[in-house]
C-alpha cells in the first residue's frame, strides 16, 4: 500500500486570502473588474480625472445610468472648459430621459469645441434627444461654421 505524502495535490487547507482574491477576479469580467478597480483609486484619488471618465464611462457600460451621470457631473466641475466633459455628462442626460439638460449640456459641449458631429448623429446614447428639433438646429447650426 502507498503511502499519500505530504506534497498531495488536493489540499485539505484552507484557501489563502489572495487565493480567494484571485479566484473572484477570475470569475469576474472585464467591465466588473474595471468598476471595482476604477471606485477603488476613486476612494483615495476623488478627483482623479482619468479614472473619473474611466469610471463614468464603464458605469453607462454597465447601464448604471445614474451612477455614471454622479460622475460625469463631478468631471464637468473639475474640468468646466472640457468638450469631451459636457458631451459624456449630455448623454448621461439623455440616457435618463432628461432631455433639457441634454440639449443644454451638448450645446455647452459644442461651444466649447466639440465637432465630431458624424458620432453625434450615430451616438446611441442621444437617442432620446435625436429627433428633438433642438438637436437638429445645434447641428445645423454649428456644422455651418
């Protein structure tokens, strides 16, 4: 009879905390390790504004609409000239049906010097405001210029 050494394949161990760490981010996806990865540099960095538009950005991903609208509101504050800011914050807006604070935060966006308006007109995040005759005059408006 064989006898089982202590150098056994199967373990009768308890599992280390980083082996219980590891085994959860193993079964998480991508977007989920992103969330908890962003929110934590968020806790000690608030105003981190890459991992703030990072954040933002995976919480729409993740149809957290209003939780991402927290953040692209703290953006636009930290970064009040920033294009790209109030485009992200407008179409938080739009994705939660508020359309005057959308078409009010795209034209800031706008004036500010946003011009990709080929992405705007696609952009699914606009689609609440997309047929808004608002949307239609911005564009007309600054596409001209």
């Amino acid at each position: 009879m064989a006898h089982q050494g202590k150098h056994s394949n199967e373990s009768s161990e308890p599992m280390t905390a980083s082996g219980a760490v590891l085994a959860r981010l193993a079964g998480q996806s991508q977007l989920d390790f992103e969330l908890e990865f962003f929110a934590g540099i968020l806790q000690r960095h608030p105003c981190f504004v890459d991992a703030l538009r990072a954040h933002a950005s995976n919480l729409t991903l993740k149809g957290r609409y209003a939780e991402g609208l927290k953040f692209d509101k703290q953006l636009v504050q930290l970064r009040p000239t920033d294009p790209l800011a109030h485009y992200n914050l407008a179409c938080s807006y739009s994705l939660l049906n508020r359309r005057d604070h959308a078409i009010k935060t795209l034209r800031r966006a706008v004036e500010l010097g946003y011009r990709d308006f080929r992405y705007m007109r696609e952009d699914r995040d606009l689609d609440a405001i997309r047929h808004d005759p608002r949307f239609r005059q911005l564009l007309r408006e600054f596409e001209s210029r």
